[in-house]
C-alpha cells in the first residue's frame, strides 16, 4: 500500500525542476496522443514548439497572445498570493474590452482629431476601471455577505458574456456592417501602435512588461505586498499582526480585475480594431495554469505566457495542417496543468510503501463489567 507522507520540509530542488518536469510529461504524452491519432509525433509537436519560434511574424504572433496572458495572470497572481481565489478573469476580460469600446467609439462623434497620447491612455483607464469595477462585486459580495468568490466570479463570467452579446447585436451593431454582430472599426488614433510595421505585435508588450515590473516591486519590495503574502500563507499570523483581511481582499480583486480589464482594453483596441461577440477566447481562464506554471512570481508568468501561446498558436497550426481539432490547445494546457500539480504535490509529499500490520486474533473472551 502506498501512502503519501509530508516533508519537512518540502524539497526545493523538486519545487524548483516542477515545472520542467511537467512540460516533458506534457511532451510525452502528447506524443503517445499523436501516435494515437495516426499523426508522426515529431512532426505534430514541431508544430506546437518549433513553428511558433520560426521567423519575425512568428515571435510577432507570439507577443500577440502572451500580451493579454501575461496581463491576465499577473492580476490572478495577486490575488492567489492573498488565498483571493479569482476564477472569473474572463469576465473582467470581457468588461474591460467593453469599457475600452465605449471610449473608443466616442472618437467617431467629433473627437477623431484627438491626439493619441490622449485618447489611448483614456482607452486604457476606461479598461481598468470596468474591469476592476467587475471585480468590485465579488469583493463586494464576499466581504458584505462572506459570498463563495469563486462562485461569484465564475457566474458573473456567464452575465459579462451575455452583456457583450446584447451590445453587439444590439445597441453598439455598426448599421453598415452587413449585419454583422460587430461595432463599427475603431479609428486608427484609437488602435494600439504596432511596434514594427508589417507585423501585428502592439506596444501592449511594453505595458505587460512594465506591469510585471510593477507587480515584482509590489509583491516583494513593498509592506503591502507583504500584508497580501502573510495573509494568504498564515492568516492567524496577519490577524495577529493587526493586518486587514478586508483590505487584502480588496487590494487583491481589484488589482487582478483592473490588470484584466487592461488586457481586454488592449486585445480589442490592437489586434481586434473592433468589438465582436468572438472576443473572449479562454484568456481569462488560461490565465489560472499561466499564473500556477510561473509559479506565481511575475517573471516566471513571463515566461510562462509565451509557452502557453506556443500552445495556442500549435493548435491551430494543428488545424489547418493536419486537420485536428483546436481543441487540442486545451488538452495540452489541461495536460501541463495536471502534470505540474503532481509534481508539485511530490515535492511537498514523498510515497512510501507501507505494509499492513497483521490484526490482533480476537480470542472471544469476555470482559467482565462491574456494575
């Protein structure tokens, strides 16, 4: 019999090689997948890791996607820091890019002329301020009522979808586009600036990065980040410290909500260039395996960011060559969340056979009771 026994403590080395570890499971068992499906494992998986690295357009479609995922999981990591347990960043994604368009199409009734060092920073905040507003509800529910937030965020993922499709079918339809559920284009002085012509990368990397920074300082270098970690880590320890688990609550939702508010204002004011009821792709939920594979530290998110759009655009490499369904992205983040939770729980746990210990033969004997 196996069992599973605490170390004390747990193994750095093991936390460390994790996510390493987890990615050639992850290699590993795709290519038993790809067997499977009749496909040369070597020639599926060049198409997830070798093609997304080939050639100027391929890193520029890389920044793309890594973009809103850096954004997303840097505001989760925040909040999964404080034991604040986020589950609808794609929700606050959605809103953001909602409150994004509604700056962003005031520039057609007689503000185009709006220089851009004025309109985009209004884009920007309009993004935060609805994502995080979006998040304010849950801290709200939660710290009012003691509301289950990863109920009530998941929910409110469900009303933010339904919100983007009554508006884009609805009030914001563009009337010349054909029927189309779509805004109207967003003029060029409210679209994110590419950072090289010709190739879709916008100056939307730059903010992640600077927002990582950001997060780094505030995580590590600030008392405030040090409230958020003590309180997630040992709660008893922070009440006795005096440190506000309202506060941290707050800090944390509003924070994650307003970071994903920022990706979905630069997801649908870059590539986009106008709202669609296709612009939530699961960002905000693969935001989660981003955060937890960067080991919740902001440069590991990083780096994390770019492998999961390598899986991203693997997928639909995978489509169009092979003929296999998108879908695969999923299962090879499922598969690379999987693995890395056990490793993880390895690292924390070592398995021991035990041997069961023969009972003890009941000899039927009586025991006599005083009364």
């Amino acid at each position: 019999m196996l069992r599973l026994v605490p170390r004390s403590p747990p193994s750095r080395a093991l936390t460390l090689a994790a996510p390493f570890v987890a990615l050639g499971l992850t290699v590993l068992f795709g290519a038993i997948l790809f067997l499977a499906l009749g496909h040369p494992p070597g020639q599926a998986l060049a198409l997830f890791f070798v093609e997304p690295l080939r050639g100027a357009d391929a890193w520029s479609e890389l920044a793309v996607k890594a973009t809103p995922l850096a954004l997303v999981a840097l505001g989760l990591a925040i909040c999964f820091r404080a034991n604040v347990w986020n589950i609808g960043a794609e929700g606050q994604f959605i809103v953001g890019a909602l409150g994004a368009t509604a700056v962003a199409m005031r520039a057609h009734e007689g503000i185009n002329g709006t220089h851009a060092a004025v309109i985009l920073p209004a884009i920007a905040l309009a993004g935060i301020a609805a994502g995080a507003a979006w998040a304010a509800v849950v801290a709200f529910l939660r710290d009012r009522w003691n509301a289950n937030e990863i109920l009530v965020s998941l929910m409110l993922v469900y009303v933010a979808d339904m919100l983007l499709g009554y508006l884009t079918y609805g009030p914001w339809k563009d009337p010349d586009g054909y029927n189309f559920p779509q805004t109207i284009s967003f003029l060029p002085v409210t679209q994110v600036p590419l950072v090289a012509e010709g190739h879709r990368a916008h100056a939307g990397l730059f903010v992640a990065l600077f927002v990582a920074l950001g997060a780094w300082l505030f995580l590590f270098r600030t008392y405030g980040g040090f409230q958020l970690a003590v309180g997630g880590q040992a709660p008893r320890a922070a009440r006795y410290a005096g440190f506000s688990a309202r506060r941290s609550l707050w800090t944390a939702l509003l924070c994650s909500g307003g970071l994903a508010g920022l990706a979905g204002a630069l997801e649908v004011t870059g590539p986009l260039g106008q709202l669609t009821p296709h612009l939530p792709v699961g960002y905000g939920f693969t935001g989660i395996i981003v955060a937890f594979v960067g080991r919740l530290h902001p440069f590991g998110i990083l780096l994390s960011s770019i492998l999961m759009s390598m899986l991203y655009i693997g997928g639909e490499l995978a489509q169009s060559r092979l003929g296999l369904p998108q879908a695969l992205s999923g299962v090879f983040q499922g598969l690379l969340l999987f693995t890395l939770l056990a490793c993880d729980a390895l690292a924390s746990y070592r398995v021991l056979r035990v041997t069961p210990q023969p009972q003890p033969e009941k000899t039927g004997e009586k025991t006599a009771v005083a009364v």
